[in-house]
C-alpha cells in the first residue's frame, strides 16, 4: 500500500487502518502486556469499595445510551455478574465505575486519584483474570467474555486517548469472540441483546478503518434483518454496514489499478458503481419512510442550545444518515478522476448538499449532547466525516467544540481534535 494511504487521509475518505493505527495484539504482545501490568491486588477491591463503583456503573450507564428505546444493558450485567465464573467482568465493571466516580469532579483531587488508581487496578484485574480463563477454560463463558471486552474497549476509550486498547479489545475481543460464537447465538435471550449493543461499535469500527465487517456476511444479515424490534436505527445501521463493505471494494479494485496501469473500463467499476447507486437509492427510501421536519438548528454549537424536543433516536439516526450520505459520496467523489476516464456515471452530491448535511451532523449532535443520555462516542465517527468536509473556519470551530466535549468523557476524542487539525493543516 503506498505511503500516503497509511496515513489518516480524512479527506480521502480513508480513515484510519490497521496499518497506521498502532496494535498491541499479537497474542505474544498482549501476554508480554499483561504480565506487566499484572496486579497485586489491594486494598481497594477487597473492602466494601467495589460495591460503591457498582453504583457508578449505573451512573455510567444510565449516561451512556447506546442503543435507544432499549431495556438498559444493566439488568443483563446484574444477571451476568452473579456468576461464580464472571469475575473478570465483575472487575471490568468496577473499573468503569471506578473511572466514572473519577470523572464526576464531585470529590477533591486526592479522591479522584484514588478512584482513578482503582479504576487502572480493576481493569489489569479483569485483564489478568480474562486471560487466564481463555488459556485454562475449555470453552470460557462467551457472554462474559462478549461483555467484558466490550466494557474494557470502552475503559480505553475513557481513559487513553490513543484508541489503541480500544482497537485490541473491540477487533481481537469483542468482534472475533461474537464471529466466532455466530449469528445463532444472537437470536434470543441475552445473546440477542449484547448483539444489538455491540452491533453500533462494530459497525462504526468498520468504518473509522475503512474496513468491511462480518456484519455484512450473508448469515449475520440474515439475522439484522429477522430482528422483530427492527427500528429506522436498526435499518440505518444496515446501509452503514453496507457502505463500510462498498468502501473496502472500492479501495482494493483502485489499489489493483494503481499496480497494474490497466486503461480498460474494470468489471469490477461497472458493479461498485452500480451498488452505489442501489445504496443511495435505499438511502432516499429511507429518507422516505423517515420523514423529519426541515432543520432550524444553527450549526454553532453553544452552551446551552435552544431545546429541540425529538427523541433521541431520531436525533440519533439523523445524525448518522447525514454523515452516511456524505461517507458515500466521498468513496466516489475523492477519486473522481478514475470514474471519468472510465465514463461511468457514479451517485456524488453537490458541494452545496455537502455542506448542508455537515451542518446537521454539527446541530444535531449539539442537540444530543445536551438533551439526552446518548453516549459522547456514538459521535465521533460523525464529526470526523464533518471534519474532513469543512471549509469554513465556522464548521471548524464547531467540530473542535464537540470534540472537547466528548473528550471530557472520552480521552479518544482528544486524539480526533489532534488528527483533525493536522487535515486542516494539509488542506492550506
């Protein structure tokens, strides 16, 4: 791949990759990694202690909705927990708690240390105690596992900015663990219920790395669309994971012309080109049977915004239909000059709609913030395609503003506010 590629080109559409996007994972590494931090632990999880991280569990997720008008993932946490075997993710949920209590600021500096070092001990804990059942277990307890890699993904994303715990967790945890554990073991009970949860990261991650997910294999599709809740997230989160899969085709037949010089018109360019199409056409259907009143939001976020009044899931999938149908033009439009030497007419929007759908990503995540419990990260894979678009200093500001207000949730979005500015450096 050549170099420029490696790099995170958010104007190119590209985001980020493996390639460029530092891991911990090989499996040498990781237990190299965990032998480090293995814990001695101390008085912090052996008193009473754990049980008032409990309480800002539910602080955390009661502020962190991740999937709207859906029970709260807390009451198959309380049924999960009470296992003999789940004490690798009675510790990833103290370690959330433990962090959260750091960052509510209603104690003195000292005490947020101290929450703050539980936290870390609780998270090397549930590190120490994940691995040893995955290497002594013959067949570990998946939903356990499933839970707490996801909840130690998300302890990464809180507390370091860089996303590389992140990424180990949700690629080599969370998402390798649920391929593996299949469609069937998703399509009731408790499995059913962690898929829809997981279902948004996993759909996200494919495309903040530019990559396709299983979530688009013919058996996991089967499944999203059997789901009797399905819902206008549910089927926005379908035309995601479809664009993720697009994007990846696009970059590999691009990739195979760059090395070849091949002048004939690709196959391959007739049915990318074509799949884009049906997909924004889905997207106009969509857009169709979801109909929402003409946006009189201001674009500038403010601290105290006028209040709007929809539901979160509405905010929230307008937030992400937005950014999709700017995702989806970008795959065409950053590369235009293949798709007119080959004459093949391909679905980009004007830069005036551009710029109209960049300003509802920035109103309406404003609005979210503010007035409802929708989790900070859900719009991170938003803002960055906002970012990569903006022009105007106004927009800028406005991406720059959001993403210090995630940041001070989520330490990641301060790595967002760093590789951003380095795109608008690029573009003077």
């Amino acid at each position: 791949m050549p170099s420029a590629q490696r790099n995170i080109t958010l104007d190119q559409a590209r985001y980020k990759t493996l390639a460029n996007f530092p891991r911990k994972l090989d499996a040498m590494q990781l237990q190299q990694d965990q032998d480090t931090i293995q814990p001695r632990l101390g008085p912090l999880l052996s008193t009473d202690q754990p049980v008032r991280y409990f309480y800002y569990f539910e602080t955390f997720v009661q502020r962190n909705v991740f999937i709207p008008k859906m029970a709260s993932y807390s009451h198959d946490i309380q049924k999960l927990s009470g296992s003999v075997s789940a004490q690798f993710l009675r510790h990833a949920v103290i370690a959330l708690g433990a962090l959260q209590a750091s960052r509510l600021g209603a104690e003195n500096r000292r005490a947020c240390k101290k929450h703050e070092f539980a936290a870390l001990e609780a998270y090397s804990a549930s590190l120490v105690e994940l691995r040893e059942t995955m290497t002594n277990s013959p067949s570990p307890p998946r939903l356990l596992v499933l839970w707490t890699t996801l909840f130690l993904g998300i302890f990464e994303l809180m507390h370091d900015k860089t996303g590389d715990g992140w990424l180990m967790h949700m690629v080599h945890g969370t998402a390798s663990a649920l391929r593996a554990a299949g469609p069937r073991a998703c399509k009731s009970g408790l499995g059913r219920s962690f898929f829809h949860q997981a279902r948004v990261f996993e759909a996200s991650r494919a495309l903040l790395l530019g990559e396709p997910t299983f979530l688009s294999e013919p058996e996991w599709d089967c499944l999203t669309n059997d789901l009797s809740e399905r819902s206008c997230l549910d089927e926005m989160l379908s035309i995601i994971v479809q664009s993720s899969k697009l994007r990846a085709r696009t970059v590999k037949l691009l990739d195979q012309v760059n090395q070849s010089h091949a002048s004939p018109v690709p196959i391959d360019a007739l049915k990318i080109a074509e799949e884009g199409f049906r997909l924004r056409q889905t997207l106009t259907i969509w857009r169709g049977c979801n109909p929402f009143p003409p946006l009189q939001l201001s674009a500038l976020p403010c601290s105290s915004p006028p209040r709007f009044g929809a539901s979160p899931e509405i905010l929230l999938t307008n937030v992400f239909f937005a950014a999709i149908v700017i995702y989806m033009s970008g795959i065409f439009d950053y590369e235009i000059f293949y798709w007119q030497r080959w004459g093949i007419p391909v679905p980009v929007i004007t830069e005036p709609e551009v710029q109209a759908h960049l300003g509802s990503i920035l109103a309406f995540t404003n609005v979210a913030l503010h007035e409802t419990n929708l989790s900070p990260l859900l719009f991170l894979f938003p803002l960055r395609v906002a970012a990569a678009r903006c022009s105007e200093t106004s927009h800028m500001d406005s991406v720059q503003f959001l993403l210090r207000r995630i940041s001070r949730d989520f330490a990641v979005a301060g790595e967002f506010l760093s590789e951003v500015d380095n795109i608008w450096q690029q573009k003077k």
